[in-house]
C-alpha cells in the first residue's frame, strides 16, 4: 500500500514536470512566431534603418502614391523613403495635388496633379525661404540675362525692377547669344542654368529643384560645392575652378568627408563645417546672421558686371560676410584682405573701360556697327570682359591664384592688345 502511493507521488511529479516542460516550449514557440511576424512587418522603427543607419519613412505605407510608384518609379519612392520630407509626415499629395483650375492641373487617378511643383507650392511650408530667393540674382535677374525683360507681366517686371541686380542691370535685352545660337541649342545650354529664375504659369517664380534635388531634400546635397558647381563653372564664372584651387577647397577636398554636413541650420558652426563652402559663406546661418535664401545678400560689388559697381547696402552686406570670415580669421586679414580686393576689382574696371574706348571710337567714326556678334572683333570685346574680366575678379575674392592670373589678367592685357592691333587696322584700310 505505501509503496503504490509512493508511485502515484512520483508519477504525480513526472507528469507535472513534463507538463511545465511542455508550457514552456509552447511559450518559446510563440516568441518566435510573434517575432518572426514583426520582422516582415515593417514599422518605422530602428528595424528599418539600411545598412548607413538611415530610416526608410514609407517602409510600412500603404499611400496609394507610394504603392503604385514602387512599381511606376521606384528611384523616386526610394529617395523620398529617406527624405526628411517624409520623417516630418509630408505625403506626395502635399506636393502634387492643385485644384482643377491650375493653369498646368493634370487630372490623375481622381485628383489633378501638377507633375513640377512651383515656388508657390513650396511657398506654403517655406514662405520666408521663397521671399529671399525672390529677392536674389537666382530669381528674375538670371532669367532676364537670357532671355531678356520684353515678355515680363507687368508685376514680374515691377519684381525684377526691385531687386538690386534688375535696378542695377545697364541692359536689359534679351542676350544676343542666346538668340544667335537658337532654341535646338540653348535648351541644353543657356536655359539649363538661367531657368531657375524662370516664371512659372501660376505666376511664381523659379524652380527649387535646381538646387534642392527633387525628392531627396537633403542638407548635405544643398551644401556641398558640387552643386553649385553645375552652373558656376567654366571661362565666364568658374567659381568651382577656383574654389578647388583655393585653401578652402583644399580643406573640403581632403577632410570634407569628416564634416556634419546634417548639421541642424540654427545650431550650425565651424566645428561642423571648418571651413568655407558655397553654402557657407553665401547662405548658412553662420556669424551674427540667419540663413538666407537671397545668394547677394553678403556681396558688395557686382562682379557679374562688364564694370563692377557697389551695391545699394554694401557696406551692410559687407558687414554679414566678414560675420562669416571671423568665424576662422581675425580683423587684421580680413580688412587687408577686403581692401586689396577691392583694388584688383577697380584695376580690372579700369582694363575694361580701355576696351570699351577702343570699341566706341571705333563705333563713332562708322567702322563698327552696333550688330553684336558680325565680326571677330565683337566676340574678342566680349570675352574681355565677360571671361577673362569676371574671371579675374572672381579669382581674386575667393583666392585662386592662378584665375586670377593665367585665366584672367593675363588673358585681358592679351585680348587688350589684339583689340587695339584690330582697331589700327580698321582705321588703316579705312585711310585714316
């Protein structure tokens, strides 16, 4: 009898051992079923960073944008999934949706699309960001160096009349270039850079995308030089070129890869961008001054210029550069510095009026019409001042040595002595 019980007690035990046991890997199967669900789906969780850590913001969504383009345009979804457009909860619609009487709606998939967002869309989120820029050379100014002011509304007129560089502008034509080399070729050319200050049908100004490439809205794309680079290149403005010979270029070339370039807007120092960029010296919030979308804001001559003026607030914008520049310099090189910047731009003046003497004796005494670009003399004349003169300015503010030089005083006392050679001539076969 003691010993049945002592059984019983014992498969009691067994039995209650067995059944914890069972409990126990049922629980563990479950963990790995609830585990194995949550990782096919997707949620915007650390799960979702790629192998650079960044977030992919649309990996769970069911927008019917994002489903129908994974297939459509998948390049576009990807780069939007990594926008910080899409962090801030920003859908496609925000962008592309406009009412069915907007001059450019399309009808899509029930709603009317515009397929190029306008400043004036971007305008809702970043008002004062497309105030400045109106007030910038990137605005009207660069169109109307294309393509002229005649086809201006009259309110894009009264605009460009009251930026400094369309008060300032001593000709507002279309460019003869422009018209010479015709639409087959400037719609790869001139139109390429020049549009971002294109006149939009909804009455707003430029495109955004010139810059900010479209759907990826990103800082460190915006900042870097090469993206300016795509249009301040090349004999008539080669900032690029001379920013890569300079210090500052060096410095970015060889330690570039280690700066935040993320860095948030308001907080942004030397310590994250050590040293000059386009976007620093031109646009970002360093020194005693915000960010700005108004690229002439801190410049003080236009060097754009055949003869380079001062602007209306130069002494003011002076002052928001060198805010900059004593970021890294001290008083001292930045005053020597401005001054004898300030001479070369005066001497390069004085070149330039020596060749516009030249060209309008010739003109007075009837041996050069007005017809741009009908002899070789016209494009000599013009590349004095609009290669080699600007080039020679440009140079010598951002401290390439070598534009400055060999790719601009050099190449002006050159084009200045074949201008007078040419001008001899024509009053020698003309008997006087």
């Amino acid at each position: 009898m003691e010993e049945h019980t002592q059984n019983g007690i014992f498969r009691s035990k067994r039995m209650f051992f067995f059944g914890l046991l069972a409990l126990t890997a049922i629980f563990g199967i479950t963990l790995l079923v609830v585990a194995a669900c949550t990782s096919s789906t997707p949620s915007n969780t650390l799960d979702n960073n790629d192998e650079d850590g960044r977030m992919d913001w649309l990996a769970d969504s069911l927008n019917p944008c994002v489903i129908c383009h994974r297939v459509m345009t998948p390049g576009i979804v990807q780069q939007f999934s990594y926008s910080t457009m899409a962090a801030a909860g920003n859908t496609c619609l925000d962008c592309h949706e406009v009412k069915a009487d907007h001059p450019e709606a399309e009808a899509h998939q029930g709603f009317f699309r515009i397929i190029q967002p306008t400043p004036l869309m971007c305008q809702s989120c970043h008002e004062t960001e497309v105030a400045q820029f109106y007030q910038s050379r990137h605005a009207l100014p660069a169109y109307a160096a294309m393509k002229g002011t005649q086809d201006l509304t009259e309110e894009h007129l009264e605009m460009y009349e009251s930026i400094p560089e369309g008060g300032f502008a001593p000709d507002k034509e279309r460019n003869a270039l422009y018209v010479l080399e015709g639409d087959d070729i400037t719609r790869f050319a001139c139109e390429v850079c020049h549009n971002i200050g294109q006149p939009q049908a909804d009455g707003s100004i430029g495109q955004c995308q010139d810059c900010h490439q479209r759907h990826t809205f990103s800082l460190e794309q915006v900042r870097r030089p090469e993206t300016c680079n795509a249009c301040h290149i090349g004999p008539d403005h080669p900032q690029w070129e001379i920013y890569q010979e300079s210090g500052h270029g060096i410095a970015y070339a060889t330690d570039g890869h280690n700066w935040n370039w993320e860095a948030d807007s308001d907080t942004l120092s030397v310590r994250d961008i050590p040293a000059a960029t386009c976007a620093t010296c031109h646009q970002s919030s360093l020194g005693d001054f915000e960010s700005t979308h108004d690229v002439g804001e801190r410049l003080t001559w236009y060097l754009f210029a055949s003869i380079s003026e001062r602007r209306p607030d130069w002494q003011e914008n002076q002052y928001r550069m060198q805010s900059v520049c004593q970021q890294c310099h001290n008083d001292n090189f930045i005053d020597e510095f401005y001054a004898d910047a300030d001479k070369a731009t005066e001497a390069v003046n004085d070149w330039v009026t020596e060749s516009d003497e030249i060209i309008a004796a010739l003109k007075d005494e009837g041996l050069l019409t007005d017809a741009p670009f009908d002899e070789l003399i016209d494009f000599i004349y013009f590349e004095l001042w609009h290669h080699w003169g600007r080039t020679t300015k440009f140079g010598a503010w951002m401290q390439g040595a070598d534009y400055t030089q060999w790719h601009g005083a050099y190449e002006i006392l050159r084009d200045l002595a074949e201008l007078e050679e040419m001008a001899n001539q024509k009053y020698k076969d003309a008997g006087r």
